[in-house]
C-alpha cells in the first residue's frame, strides 16, 4: 500500500546516505535469490556451473543475472532463461560493455548446467525440520537428529513418480506423501513433490492448502456419535435435499447422482455419501463443528462457520495434508490427538544433546467412537457400493480408507491408517489445473496402493485389529430400519453399538411383506423398489424439487456444461412436460435442466395438472 511504499523509499535514501552504490550492489548480489534455496551469486556459481564466479564465461554471467527474474524452476526453465540471457547479451553489447567478439560467441554458447547433486536427501522434509528448529529455539545446532526413515522415502518417492507416469494422460503433475507413526507421532516419510528441480517442485505437496473434498466427513460422524445424535445403524435420507445457507438454499450432490434413500451410517460413511454427511452435519450444529475441528487443530479454517457453510463436511475449506494427517491419528490412537514429531534431538555447538518434545498429545474423542469411525472405514462391505470390488482401496487385511475429490477434479486427497500408521496422500497441479476425470480413489488412490503393499511386504504393516472397547458389542439389527428386528425383518445384520445405547425400537418398515417407509422416500421406492411393495398414488401432482424461491450459483471455475440441476415431480410418468418461462425443457418424471443466468418459473404439467417454482440462477 501506499504507507508501505513511502516507508521503502525513505529507507532506500537512508541506505544511500550510509553506503556508496557499489556496496548497494555487491551487497545485493551476494543476498538476492536464485532459486533452489540459493542466496547469493557466488553460491549459485558453485551450484549450476561447478565454477567460482571469476572462472564464470560472459554467457554464463548474463544467465545468472536472469535467473533473478525467474527462480522458480531454474533447471525446467534452462531454454527461457537462456533466450532473457541473450538479450542482456545485446544490451550489453550495444553499451558497449562487452565486445563484438564476446557478443558473437555469446549468441552461440549454450550453457550448460551441472547435474543436479544435493548434500543432502529428501529436501522437503529437510527444509521442513529447519524451519521447525528455528521455531522451537534451539539455538545454534550442530546435528539434528530426525525421524525419517530414508529407506521407506526413497521407495516412497519412487512409487509416486511411477503412478504419476503411468497416469499422466489425465494431466495429474505432483503429488506429496506424509506417513505417521501413530505410537508416538513421529514422521517417518514425507516427500513434496515429485521432483524438488521441476517447474513446481520446490513447493510441498504436504504443507500447501487445498480442499481436501470427502476426507473431512469422518469427523462430522464423529463428533455426531460422540454427542449421541447418531449409531452405525441410524438411518440418513440419501435423497435429494436442500439446506439453508447464507447464500439461499444449499443444494449437494452425490458424486455419482444417485441416491440409495434410507442409509445406514456406516454405509453412509463407508461410501463417502454427500448428502447424508451433510444432513448430519446440519443435525450437530455448523458452529459446534467449526470448533471441533479447531480442537484438532486445523489451524487452517480461520473464518467464521457461515463463511464455509454445510459444505465443510464435503471439504470445502482449504487446510494442508499435514493438518489433515495429524487429525486423523485420533482414531488409530483411541480418540488421542498425537503432536507429529519430525526431530528427536539436537546436538548443540557446545556439545550438548537436547531431547526435543514437540507439542503435546490430547484426548478429543471417547475411544468408542474412535473404534466405531475406525470399523465403519475399514469394512470393506461399507464401501463396495460406491468403489466396487477391485478398486485401488480396498486391501487383504485391515485398513481403514478415505478419499476426497475436489470440484472439477482439481485435487485428490486419500487417507489409509491401520493401528500403527497413518498415511497422507495429496494428488494434483500445483497450478491448480483440473486432471481429467480422475477421482481419488483412482489418482491418489493408486500411490495409496502401492505404498501400503510395500509397507505390507516389508513387514510394517501387518493384519492388525483395531483396539476393541469392552463396552462395545455386536448387536443384531433390521439391514432396512436399523431398528430392533421382528420376525417379519428378512434382512439382518451385526453392528456394533456401545453397550445402553442399543436400538430399542422395534422395526415398523417390514411388515407383512410389506416395506412401510416415511413419506419422503416415495419418489426414491418407486424407482428402486420391486412393484408391488408399496401402494403408489398419484393424486397429488407437485414439483419435487427445485423448491420454490431457491437460488442457484453458476461457477466460474468450473465447465458450464456441467453445471445443472435435475427437475423432479413427484409422479412417475414419463409424460410430464417441463418449461421454463415458456420454453420446453424436456419431458419425464426427472429431467435436467442447463443453469444460465437469471429468474426462471419451472412449470410442470401432467394430465392437466400443473405446479412452478421460481428459481433464480446468478453468476459468480
């Protein structure tokens, strides 16, 4: 701003009254930055040509010289840089500071850089335990010790540049991996990217802050166990819905467009449902939720509840793959948030070793909703609905996974844990490009597969059972209500339930052969349940959704072609005819709608009957 504009100038007259322009400059040349971490012309010498700066040749020079204008990504950009070099090269020689002679031969070098050679491995991580040390105070260390395991980082890195090979039709650029020991927080693999030289490889896929997409739902079902709203065998409407928000009525949407009606939570859960998380969610309370998260110390979301509205169980609030790791080993660690560790001790210039305890662990949740999150992710039952039977996730022996999509597929995020690890995994464009119809259980979710086998056959992770509460028993239910079953429940199952807080209702669905289901699941029976389980009537005839007065945002950052809503009656003739301010739309039970910009009147008509809802579309 202007304050600090004038506030540069004054200090920049003060330097020139204490110091001669040639100190200025010197002093600038040996602090200005030059990518890679480097400071300085003199290190940057040593670093891209192997050379002290005397030995440097004038196209040499003039490369360093524009690497100022472009650090990021100096190797990836060697053919840009040189080109700006040339230039110089032309300016100079036109002031002439350099030679016909040197300029000719200047035009033709082509520079050439050393291979890269670091003193040290897994820069990200590295760059990471320093700035940590500097933020503990730790003075001047000699040594710091670490929790890395190099050998599972190499391996770890390796896999990631694989998958992203191998998948890079769907324009997927980085990835960034952080695995946790869940016994006392300490990391033992954390790899940024791909390659730290690329474009966008200096950046840390683990710290940088993206919307993690479904992988937040498991705390909303856990905070609504932990406050009694719900069991693993309540039932949630999966149909469609709308919720109140500060922007009109928020409308969400399952990631395949379709609805499985009455769902049970764990099937809920297990299946990364969207519109059940957000029907909890709604039940709990928005603002006790953004504090429940602040406990596990998503230091991220820092605006208030109403700014993130309902979708902040489907991932809608940036927060980084660190956050989301560490908040997550409340359930492997009986609801125990662990402080993740990244240095065990430091050996100080005077030659003391000091023990280094970062933060401190704290109980969030009960250990049997801990158990009970743990055992809804790690069936593979909960979760086949939705990603099949062979999909990337699912594993021989126990592991609880969770995956998360963002919008337009810009990023994948994917969490695996079993009692002793927890593993992070984000998958995207630093940029911010969109993959190609790559969801997570496909993108991060194949390096998933491949890092939790390897640690498999390694002899890391092992068929281990989660720790089991005494007080938390299996208990026969209705599969249909989640309700105490009678002889007319054909389908059962066991869930498990902490003992008082067992089902105590009787099912009231099965009766007489009969499926006896609330009002709202009309439109879902008919289209799919067998006919003849139900008495259908058609008498009322209205719009099901949208509702009357709701708003509708088109989003700029994603395709238009893509954005619509479906028109629903509550009828299910085919014959229906859907207008909007007089144009026809289509003709069905359910037909889509296109958004554009606007106020619409959705009219329907059957039979002579016929009901509008107004609607408006805005643009954002």
């Amino acid at each position: 701003n202007l304050f600090t504009k004038l506030s540069e100038i004054l200090e920049a007259i003060k330097v020139e009254m204490y110091f001669p322009k040639s100190e200025i400059l010197e002093s600038y040349m040996n602090h200005v930055y030059l990518g890679n971490n480097l400071y300085g012309f003199k290190k940057a010498s040593k670093v891209y040509f192997n050379k002290d700066l005397r030995d440097l040749t004038i196209p040499e020079m003039a490369f360093l010289i524009k690497i100022i204008t472009l650090p990021s990504g100096v190797y990836f950009k060697k053919d840009i840089i040189q080109s700006r070099a040339r230039k110089l090269l032309e300016i100079a020689f036109k002031e002439k500071i350099i030679t016909e002679d040197e300029y000719e031969a200047g035009m033709l070098y082509n520079v050439v850089l050393e291979p890269v050679r670091l003193p040290f491995s897994a820069p990200h991580f590295c760059f990471f335990v320093l700035e940590k040390a500097k933020s503990l105070g730790l003075g001047e260390c000699e040594e710091i010790h670490t929790t890395i395991d190099i050998k599972l980082y190499y391996e770890v890195l390796g896999i990631v540049r694989n998958v992203l090979n191998n998948l890079r039709g769907h324009n997927i650029g980085d990835a960034g991996v952080l695995i946790v020991d869940n016994s006392n927080g300490e990391i033992l693999c954390m790899v940024g990217s791909r390659d730290y030289f690329s474009e966008y490889g200096a950046n840390n896929g683990v710290l940088i802050k993206r919307q993690p997409g479904s992988t937040m739902k498991p705390f909303t079902y856990a905070l609504a166990i932990e406050e009694g709203i719900i069991s693993l065998s309540s039932i949630l409407p999966d149909i469609p819905a709308s919720f109140p928000s500060r922007y009109g009525r928020y409308i969400p949407k399952n990631y395949n467009r379709r609805y499985s009606g009455p769902v049970r939570v764990a099937e809920a859960l297990g299946n990364s449902l969207n519109i059940p998380a957000v029907y909890v969610l709604d039940k709990v309370g928005l603002g006790k939720y953004v504090s429940f998260l602040k406990s596990l110390e998503f230091t991220s979301i820092t605006k208030p509840p109403s700014f993130y509205g309902l979708g902040l169980t489907l991932g809608n609030a940036d927060v980084s793959l660190y956050e989301l790791v560490r908040a997550y080993t409340i359930f492997p660690n009986n609801g125990v948030l662990k402080e993740l560790k990244s240095i065990r001790y430091v050996k100080l210039r005077d030659g003391r070793k000091v023990w280094v305890r970062e933060g401190s662990d704290k109980c969030i949740i009960s250990k049997e909703t801990a158990f009970l999150i743990n055992h809804a992710l790690s069936e593979q039952r909960y979760r086949v609905k939705s990603f099949g039977v062979n999909s990337p996730i699912n594993f021989p022996f126990r592991m609880a996974v969770k995956t998360g999509t963002s919008k337009d597929y810009r990023d994948n995020t994917i969490i695996a844990y079993n009692k002793r690890y927890t593993i992070g995994i984000w998958a995207g464009n630093f940029g911010g490009e969109s993959m190609f119809d790559l969801p997570s259980a496909r993108g991060a979710g194949a390096i998933m597969k491949h890092v939790v086998l390897y640690m498999y056959n390694a002899g890391m992770i092992k068929n281990d059972e989660f720790d089991k509460p005494s007080n938390v028993k299996l208990v026969e239910v209705c599969s249909v209500s989640g309700d105490k079953p009678t002889h007319f429940c054909s389908k059962r199952i066991l869930e498990y339930f902490v003992e008082g807080k067992e089902p105590r209702k009787s099912c009231v669905w099965c009766q007489d052969g009969i499926l006896r289901i609330p009002p709202e699941y009309k439109v879902w029976a008919v289209e799919n349940l067998p006919r003849g389980k139900f008495l259908l009537s058609e008498d009322e005839f209205k719009i099901l959704y949208p509702e009357n007065n709701s708003v509708f945002a088109i989003d700029s950052t994603v395709t238009r072609k893509i954005q619509s809503i479906i028109l629903e009656a509550s009828v299910m003739n085919d014959d229906v005819e859907w207008f909007a301010n007089g144009e026809f739309v289509g003709r069905g039970n359910r037909v889509l709608f296109n958004l554009k910009g606007g106020e619409f009147k959705i009219t329907a008509k059957h039979k002579g009957k016929t009901d509008s809802v107004r609607i408006v579309v805005v643009e954002r």
